[in-house]
C-alpha cells in the first residue's frame, strides 16, 4: 500500500500523455490514480498517524562503498502522514477541478501528466529517509513547476516567469547541495536518523553552517524574504496550477525541511534566532506587497509568502507541531481562495485587474460565498480553520524569552492586520463595488458548472472545519501524535506557557483588531451604490479604470518594495558576470582546460618540427641528446629536466 502511494501518481502521470487515451482518457485515468492515492493516503495516516505505527521502506542501495552507504529508503511517520493530507487531497481536488476548468485546452492530456508528475516529486521528497531521496523530489517539484508555469509555452511572460522561478529555485538547490555535502563530510551518512542521532556531538559552529544552508535552501523554496519574487511572477500559469503550486506542494517544501531537521535546528540556537527574524520580515513583506497588488492571482500569490513566514516563524519559535498544523490549515483556504478566483476570472473572459471587476456579488453569489470563506480563515476569523492555527501562532509568539520572540510578534500582529485589509479590499474591488468591467462579457458571466463546484465544496469545508475537528490532535496537550517525528529541546518546550499562562490583554489584541477593522471598512457605500443600480445595469458597464484616490501611492510605494529586483538582483547578476567573464572564463579557462589544451597543442607543434625528413638530424637526436641528458642528470633531475626541454627548443 505504501509504495501505491508514490507509484499511483506517476502511473497517472505517464498514462495522462499516452496518445492512445484520447483527449479525455488520459486525463480520466489520472484522476482515477490521484483519487485513488488519497484513499491510501488516509488509510495510511489511521494506521501510521493515529495507531502509531511507523514504517519504515528500503528499496535497495543508491550509493555502496566503504566510505558512504547511500540507500533508496522511504519513511511515513507521522509528519509523513499528516504532509499527504493536503498534498493528496488538493492535488486530487485540482484535478477534478481542472476537468471543467481546462476543458477546451487542446493540451490536457499534457497538463494532467504534468500536474501527477508535480505530485509524484512531492510524494518522494516528503517520504525521503536520507536527504539525497529528499534532493531528488527537491529537484523533481522544480522541473514540474517549471513545466506547469511554462504550460502556455507561446506566452512570453510564461517562458520569462518558468525561466524566474527554475534560476531562483537554483540558489536554493546550490545551498542545499552545499549542506548534503557538508553532511557527508561531518558524519559520512545522509541518513536523517544518523545525523539526528549525533546533532547534539558535532561542533555548534558546523552545527550552524550546516542548518544556515538547509535554510537558504528552505528559503528559495517556500519564497522567503530574498527568494520571493518567483512566487508572484509564477501566477502566469493556469490558475489550477497556481492552487497545487502555493496550498499543498512546492512552497510548502521549504517549511516541511525545517520541520523535518528540527533535531538540528534545535541545537543550533543561533539558526533559530534567524529563522524567526526570516518569517516575521517575510509575513509582513507579503502582506504588504498584497495590499499594493490589483492582480486578483498576485494578491493571493503575495498572502502565500505572508502565511509561509508565519510557518517559519513557528519553526524558530520550536513550535514545529503548530507549523505543521498551520500548513495543512492553509492548503484548504489557499487552495479555496485560488480556485474561487478561478472561476471568477474564467467567468469575466480571463480578466484578472480587480479595478475591472466589480458587481458580481449579483452575477457570482456561489463564487461570492467561496471567496469569503476563503478569506474570513484567511483573516483569522474566530472559529474558522485559520483561526485555530495563526491566532493560537501569536499566541505563543508572546511568551516572553528573549527580544526576538516579541519583535516576531509584533512583525506577524501587523502582517494580520494587513491581510485583514487587503482580503477586505480584493473583496470589495471584486464583488462589492460597482461594476467596471465591459458589457460584452456580461453574458458569459456565471457560477462554475458542477465538475468545479465539487471541490470548491469540499475546500469548503475544510476552510471552515478542519481546524476545529483536528486541533486537539495536532496542538492538544500530551497529545503523543508525533512521536519522535518532531524534536523540541527541553528548554524551548513552551506549549504549555501559551494557553495556561495568565490573561492578558495582548491575547485579545488580534480578534479584537479584525472585528475593528471589519466594521470600520467602507463596505456600506460600495453595496448602496451597487444596489442603487437599475436591472439594466450594462447600460453602466464601462471598460474604463476607475482612480482610487486612496490607491494613488500605489507606484511609488511598489518601487520601494521592488528594491530587490532593481538592487540587489542588478548587482547580484553584475558580479556573477564579472566572475564568469574574468574568473570562469578568464583564470580558470586560461590555467584549467583551455590552457592545458593549448599547451599540448603547442609542444605537439614543436615536436612535430623534429620530423624533418633529414638523417643527419635525426642521428643527432639519437646519440647527443642521451649524451647530454646523462652529464646533466649528474646535477638533479628535475634540473635535468628543464635543461632538456631548453635545449630541445633552442636546438629547434
């Protein structure tokens, strides 16, 4: 059964591109497979996650040598198990989603092998035992990504986005090579066990060095702060892509890393210290970028890299079991909130400028209750699923320790109010205000059909009840679910501080702060405007943009948060020129290949020149040079040597 869980998907995968299933069959068959890998997927975590039984697969040898024993081991453990619920269940609700919403692609066979082969990477990079396993679905979730963003092939600003995110993602996978590396070099295993079991002997600084290029890896990955502007550019792929991508597989690969060296983490306190200070930047830097966004897909795109900081924040908090929770938490509302703007773009003829929108609470009611139920867990709205994961996050963010937990606290405090205010502000512009968008598509206009309303229904309720039905599970106190799948050292335990500390008024700070900002957002004068309107509304359909005055700083302020593609990017890209133009090609060519190539071919030459076709020099060569050779070995024969090859091309 275990195994059926990886081989399903990349049957799925090879079967959707077979041209003997015809248009349709291939697709079918693979979300057969998909569906049929999420019922496997659930046996698997009631008998791995909830009767503690770990198991444990060895396939046979990869590397065997006397210095390093690399195998093809599988493991599910408990944070196995619980990764393949969003995994398997959004991947197997995209593609059911994807039958209606890709239907008149002449591609789809090629899309659906895609989007199995994107499941397949990510099934082996979270059941990896050792980290060269891992490495390989690390490397196998880039290529898909890179072929699902480049779906649309004709499209430029489809290659450009594909080329973004496969050379950024490079980074990420040079640092991670750098640590697998590193690891062999320390302790001659790329087990995760056996490096594990020896973490808290190996020198704190190499400790450091190690879990610092695990981080960057993590960081290229999941869109952190330095390594995100892929994440939003990645939006030029199908909208199905985009939910797979930023719910359940790729960007949450950062986060399960960290979650899975969690033994090394914690005995590098310094990391932790870093990676708090990289989530909370990263939270507030998506949020940000979310409220200066008009793009429908990049203001969701931006609330990924906000909620994947809060994930990393847990992580250097040493709540691991709260980053998890969170995760699975997010790949039911993001996923919601990414197939609901789906709809609403297939709806309006692929227009996705929110300012062109308008008025579809009318037009879009289905669509309407979706996307607010996505954004209301979104917001952290009280007794929603995000509710019981990013509420209880800065709750646990106030137990004091030491400076960097409380500027974390106040980085994620203010990145939940903005995503309050940007999820109400897509709203609005979407559905509240009055409609900008041409009347030519009003027609078209029109809740997705039942083959889309199906997983949206079912994101649904997994936006609205997950949470509440498994928090006990994954946050209950003395809960034994993770076994020892997730380490905490003993002076980082602070669960218990959190919920049976004393009351304090900061708790109420962020509920509080979303009611206020609720009731105080214009929503009244949008919906008066709108319901003021006659029911020959096209009559008012204008293709124009309306200006927003409150949005006039819009460019000014994203300059300043492109700072990193006109700076840091411009003079990163300038200095690896300059390496490749002087250093690669230059020394390195000049002392390396090149060089050598040239100076064989250079004494091939003069060589060659002693072939005169002349006896007399030919019986010189023959009995001088050994006469000379031999007086000068008398001296040294190194010496020797160099006089010999002097006198050759002097004689020469």
């Amino acid at each position: 059964m275990y195994l059926a869980i990886l081989a399903l998907p990349l049957l799925g995968g090879l079967i959707g591109v077979n041209r003997k299933c015809g248009l349709k069959g291939g697709p079918i068959l693979s979300v057969i497979c998909i569906v049929l890998t999420a019922i496997l997927s659930t046996i698997a975590f009631i008998e791995v996650g909830l009767n503690g039984s770990p198991v444990s697969i060895k396939l046979g040898y990869w590397i065997e040598s006397l210095y390093l024993n690399v195998e093809w081991g599988l493991v599910y453990d408990s944070l196995t198990v619980s990764m393949l619920i969003p995994v398997i269940y959004v991947s197997a609700l995209v593609q059911i989603y994807s039958m209606g919403y890709m239907e008149s692609d002449p591609h789809l066979p090629r899309f659906f092998s895609y989007l199995s082969l994107f499941s397949f990477f990510m099934l082996i990079l979270v059941t990896g035992e050792n980290l060269l396993v891992l490495f390989l679905g690390w490397e196998g979730v880039g290529v898909a990504s890179y072929l699902l963003i480049n779906f649309w092939y004709t499209r430029m600003a489809a290659n450009f986005a594909a080329l973004k995110a496969f050379l950024i993602n490079r980074v990420g996978d040079w640092a991670l090579t750098l640590g697998i590396l590193l690891a062999i070099g320390l302790i001659s295993d790329l087990s995760m066990a056996s490096i594990f079991s020896v973490a808290s002997y190996l020198n704190g600084d190499l400790v450091f060095i190690l879990t610092i290029f695990l981080l960057i890896g993590a960081t290229a990955k999941s869109a952190q702060l330095g390594l995100h502007t892929w994440l939003a550019s990645a939006m030029e792929g199908p909208t199905p892509v985009s939910a797979l991508i930023h719910a359940a597989t790729m960007v949450t690969a950062g986060v399960y890393l960290l979650m899975r060296i969690s033994p090394l983490l914690e005995w590098s306190s310094t990391t932790l210290i870093v990676v708090t200070w990289l989530g909370g930047l990263s939270a507030l830097l998506g949020a940000a970028c979310g409220l200066l966004e008009n793009d429908l897909k990049r203001v969701i795109a931006f609330s990924t890299t906000s909620q994947l900081g809060y994930m990393v924040v847990a992580c250097g908090l040493s709540q691991y079991s709260l980053a998890l929770f969170h995760l699975c938490n997010h790949a039911f509302f993001k996923a919601l909130l990414f197939l609901s703007a789906g709809a609403v773009i297939h709806a309006l003829a692929d227009q996705q400028d929110m300012r062109k929108m308008g008025g579809l609470v009318l037009l879009l009611p289905k669509t309407y209750s979706f996307i607010l139920l996505g954004s209301l867990s979104l917001m952290a709205f009280p007794f929603l699923t995000g509710f019981y994961s990013k509420d209880y996050l800065l709750e646990m963010a106030l137990v004091p320790r030491n400076a960097t937990t409380t500027i974390a606290y106040i980085l994620a405090l203010v990145a939940a109010i903005l995503t309050a205010t940007y999820s109400a502000r897509l709203m609005i512009l979407t559905f509240l205000s009055a409609p900008h968008y041409p009347h030519t598509v009003l027609e078209t206009i029109a809740d997705p059909p039942l083959l889309m309303l199906i997983p949206l229904l079912i994101l649904g309720f997994g936006a609205a009840f997950f949470g509440f039905l498994t928090h006990e599970l994954f946050l209950g106190l003395g809960s034994t679910f993770y076994q020892q799948a997730l380490f905490t050292h003993p002076s980082n335990l602070t669960m218990l501080d959190g919920p049976l500390s004393p009351p304090s008024l900061l708790k109420f700070l962020p509920p509080a702060t979303l009611l206020i900002l609720l009731t105080l957002l214009p929503i009244s004068k949008p919906l008066r405007k709108l319901t003021s309107l006659p029911f020959s509304i096209t009559s008012t359909f204008t293709s124009t943009i309306p200006h927003y005055h409150s949005l006039s700083y819009y460019t000014s302020f994203l300059n300043h948060f492109n700072i990193f593609n006109h700076w840091t990017m411009h003079n990163t890209l300038n200095f690896a020129n300059n390496v490749f133009r002087y250093w690669d090609r230059g020394l390195v060519e000049l002392l390396g290949p090149m060089g050598l190539v040239r100076l064989i071919h250079y004494f091939s030459f003069k060589l060659e020149l002693l072939a005169t076709g002349f006896i007399p020099h030919y019986a010189f060569l023959i009995i001088f040079i050994p006469f000379i050779s031999a007086i000068i070995a008398l001296f040294s024969l190194p010496a020797s040597l160099i006089l010999l090859f002097i006198y050759l091309f002097l004689a020469l």
